[in-house]
C-alpha cells in the first residue's frame, strides 16, 4: 500500500525517467572540474537565475554555509529572519564554522523583514561591534511568497547600507511558478541565490548557488574546506537537470492541491486552518496539543505520515495525487469521529 508522505518535499522519490538520466550520465572528477554533467547544471542554473556562474552543492544547508562564509569574514554579522531556515534550522554552521553572527529579527506575516528594523540592527562602524555585512532573505518563507515589490525595495536598501544581499531560495521556483513569472524575475535582485533540487523538483540530492564569477570562485574553496568537493558527482547533477527541465511547471499541482488539503480541512473543528498562507505546497492548522501525537500514530496506521506538533505543516508534492488526499480527508475524519465517541462514552 502506497505511503502518503506530507512530512515534506524532501521525500520525493527520483521518477523512473529521472533514474534513467541518472544511469547514463557522462560523468568526470569534479574536484578537477572536469565533470560535463556538473559544468552543464552549473551553466543551466546560473542562466536561468540570471548569474554569471553558479557552483553545485550537497544540500541547501552546504549552499547557504558557504554563501555566508564567502559573504562574511570572522567577526562580522549577518541579518536573518528569526525562523528563516539559514539561521534556525542549519545547525548555528555559520557561527560555528565561519565565526560569524547571528542578528536574527521577526519576520512580518508575509514572511518579510521589515527594512526599518533592519536598518535598527545594522552595528555603528565601531570595533565594539561585529561588522554587519549582509541581509538575508528567504523565499518562498513557510510557503509564502515575497512580493516582488519588496525584493526591489530590499535590493534598493541594501546598496544603500553597503550590505551584500543573500537569498535561501530553496523554494525559489514554487515563488515563480506562484506568481507566473521567470525566476530570474525574483532573483536578479540579489548578489547570491542558493536553490535546492532536492525539494519541490524532485531531485534526490543538491543544491545549487549562483553568484558573480569571482564569488563563486572563492565559493568553491569553500564548499571544499567544509567536505564538499565530490567526485564523480554528474550522476547526481543528471537528476537536477532532469527536474528543472521537467519538474517545474508541474509545481501547480502540488499548490493547487494544498489548496484542497486545505479545503478539506475546514470541516474539522478541531483544525484551525491559516488559509491565508496556503500560498505555493505548504498548509498550516493549528492543533490541541493532545490530540496531535494521537493523530499522527492514527493516520500511520493508513500509511499516511506528517510531524506531529500543535502547529501542523502539511506539504504537498509530486508523490502526492489528488486522490491521496481524499484519502487523508477521510482518515482525519474517521479519527475526529473517533475522538468525539470516546468523549461521549466518557460523559456517560
């Protein structure tokens, strides 16, 4: 029986054609940079994010590490969203490995940083502070899309601050494929861009950074000096390639269909449905907290998995149909019903 996975889109299985790809990829040592199918990722991504190179990383949280640790030297700062995943959910590494700060600010409700109170937390040019160098932004944020307006504005704010601008784009073509416009649109604004391959497209491994010529240069030592450098690493670049040209225009259906997850949830009284942030693959409900661990063990006795907490992500993805989440529906419901004839039993 089919697993109905919504803990992420993380858990995408490469598709039979993408595995072929794979198979017959012409590979070389990418350490010396002389694997094909790597350089034509490298090209393929930096032209379509409107970069004049682009360098090919294990994951999103190597894309981000060595971006920040190109960007900033020991002892300066960067500003972050307090739940932006360069700065929550990658293990502290650029503090860590790169020695430098944090300064973390709460995001608006539309997943921005408020250029006002970024500009608050820029350190006055004096040595008892840490030397602020960069802004970084995330898009898509917990599924929400940035308002192009805002990434002018941020861009704009930036070179007025002599701040670099970095973007954890992991989610960057759910963004485009929102808003029906080239990506390039939403990341010509930055200085750096990191994607991931590994989520919404559908690849099993990498991401992918792109940048000036001369950073990606000093990215690629880097990503070197943190265990990075692979070898023949073209057969993994081959399932990349395979999702930017066949993955993203389906992404519609994974929003479309978080759209009906949502939906479907509203029957629920015991969910509380954000439907203003349901925007590209992710949807948000609200939980009693004892009832969350209850019902994750239920639906994976239905073979559906999601991470219990009192604050429900659902993420919707290319494992998932239409007709998967007409099973989920039906599952909740059967539990909520369950919980209400417990309650009933109790009262008698």
């Amino acid at each position: 029986m089919k697993t109905i996975d919504l803990r992420s889109d993380t858990v995408t299985k490469p598709t039979p054609a993408m595995r072929k790809a794979m198979a017959g990829a012409k590979v070389g040592d990418d350490v010396y940079g002389d694997d094909p199918t790597v350089i034509r990722l490298e090209e393929t991504v930096a032209e379509m994010l409107g970069f004049e190179a682009a360098l090919f990383t294990c994951s999103g949280t190597q894309a981000n590490l060595i971006s920040l640790m190109t960007h900033c030297a020991r002892g300066d700062e960067y500003i972050v969203g307090q739940q932006a995943h360069t700065y929550k959910y990658e293990g502290g590494g650029a503090a860590v490995l790169g020695s430098i700060q944090p300064q973390p600010l709460d995001f608006d409700k539309d997943g921005t940083l408020d250029l006002a109170k970024v500009a608050t937390a820029i350190k006055p040019d004096d040595f008892h502070f840490a030397r602020t160098r960069l802004l970084c932004l995330e898009n898509t944020q917990a599924g929400k899309v940035l308002p192009v307006e805002y990434l002018q504005s941020a861009a704009e704010f930036a070179r007025q601050k002599r701040l670099a601008l970095h973007l954890d784009g992991a989610r960057i073509f759910n963004a485009s494929v929102k808003l029906g416009v080239q990506v390039s649109e939403l990341t010509k604004h930055f200085d750096t861009v990191s994607v991931c391959l590994s989520k919404g497209l559908g690849a099993p491994v990498g991401s992918v950074v792109g940048g000036s010529k001369d950073f990606i240069k000093e990215a690629r030592r880097w990503r070197k000096v943190v265990g990075g450098g692979m070898r023949q690493a073209g057969i993994l670049a081959a399932a990349g390639l395979y999702a930017l040209e066949h993955h993203v225009e389906r992404m519609k259906e994974d929003h479309h269909n978080a759209e009906l997850l949502a939906k479907g949830f509203f029957e629920f009284e015991e969910l509380r449905v954000e439907t203003e942030n349901v925007q590209t693959n992710m949807i948000f409900a609200n939980i009693n907290s004892d009832l969350c661990h209850d019902l994750a063990v239920f639906l994976q006795t239905q073979n559906i998995l999601i991470s219990p907490s009192q604050h429900l992500r659902l993420v919707t993805h290319l494992d998932i149909t239409t007709r998967d989440l007409k099973k989920v529906i039906s599952s909740m419901s059967s539990f909520f019903q369950q919980q209400k004839n417990q309650q009933n039993q109790t009262r008698i």
